[in-house]
C-alpha cells in the first residue's frame, strides 16, 4: 500500500475521487493526509470526513515562494508519502521542490496539454472556438504544466456552452482518469525515465496512453 499525500486549494472533488478509490481498492495505496494552502475550503471538509489527518501551510504567511516551498515540503514529508498528488493545488512550484518530488508527483489540469498551461482554461477553450477540450494527467516537473502527459480525456464543445457548462464536463472525466493514472503509479506500472513517461515498459508520447 502507497502512502499517498493530496494537496487541494479548493473544494476536492479530485482528491474525493482518489479518497473514493483507495477506499474501493481500486487504487493500491492510502490518502494519509491532505494538505491545502487556504483554509476553510471544501476539501478539507470532506477529507475530515473520511477520518483523514488535513493540515492548512497558506502561502501567505511566507515572504517568498521558495521559503514556502521549503516549508510545504518539511510538511508532506512529515507524513513520510510515496506519491504526492497535486488536485487543484493552485500554487506555481519552484524547481526544488519538484525535483525532490520527481517521478513521484502527479497533476491534473483541465486541458489537452500542451493547449491552455495556467488558469482560465475553460473559456479559453471557448473563446479560440474549440470543438474539443478536455483534462490531462501529467507528471510534475519544473516547467509549469509541462510534464510527461501521462493520459487524456476528450469532451465535446457544444455552440451553446459556458465555462460552466464546459467544466462540469471535464470534471467528470476528471475523476474517471485520475484514479486509474495514481493506479497505474501505485502499482509502478507507470515510471518517469529520463525520456518521459512509460508505462510497462513502453514510452508514452506527447499525449500519454492511448487506444485506437
């Protein structure tokens, strides 16, 4: 069993899923603590709920992201994880606290990378006219959403859709493919080689796992 920390800064509806999933035994390991930048949000709620030990490290207490960063990582530590997974963790990470997470470190982000790195993806999806959008699972690294893809989902994009509209859609693709990729890593079926991402024994390409 893996020893899995999540670090949220919103609702976690993506670290519900995960919860969900060890819990089902669809996923080899166990969330032993979650951790968020902000306090009174949504996920940390529902982690106490599930009897998981949830800690609050806000970013604003820090003069500089690195100081935070070197804190943040004192504090995962603490709780001695093989896998962290980042699930709306909505901070930019320096290159030391990726590189002591490298190969171990997972994100979701609600594009087909490599389209809409950062914020806003929904509408910027809607505003370049898009017919498809979608959600990615990447391996962290120092460049901001720039990691190994390890798997996508596609969704439609309907004339009539909101960023709203669009969200929901991805989300629920979201809590599909996350579990399955922590899965995948759990059981190190998935690797991060100095050439990408590989899984069982064979290279991904730039948009991770695929079927015809």
């Amino acid at each position: 069993m893996k020893r899995i920390v999540v670090l949220i800064s919103g609702s976690g509806t993506n670290m519900q899923a995960i919860v969900e999933a060890c819990q089902a035994e669809r996923i080899n390991g166990e969330v032993v603590a979650v951790i968020s930048n902000k306090a009174d949000v949504g996920g940390l709620d529902k982690a106490a709920q599930a009897d998981i030990p949830t800690a609050v490290l806000s970013h604003r207490d820090f003069d500089s992201r690195e100081d935070y960063d070197a804190e943040l990582r004192k504090l995962i530590d603490s709780f001695a994880p093989d896998i962290v997974l980042l699930a709306g963790f909505m901070r930019i990470l320096t290159g030391d606290f990726t590189q002591h997470y490298e190969g171990r470190m997972l994100n979701i982000h609600p594009s087909l990378l490599p389209k809409y790195r950062g914020v806003n993806t929904h509408q910027r999806a809607l505003d370049n006219g898009d017919t498809e959008h979608g959600v990615s699972v990447h391996f962290v690294t120092e460049e901001l959403d720039g990691g190994p893809v390890v798997l996508q989902a596609v969704v439609p994009v309907f004339p009539e859709d909101s960023a709203s509209d669009l969200q929901q859609r991805v989300h629920s693709q979201e809590h599909r493919i996350y579990p399955l990729v922590v899965q995948w890593l759990c059981t190190e079926r998935l690797k991060l080689t100095a050439k990408g991402a590989v899984l069982d024994g064979s290279l991904l390409g730039p948009q991770g796992y695929a079927t015809d």
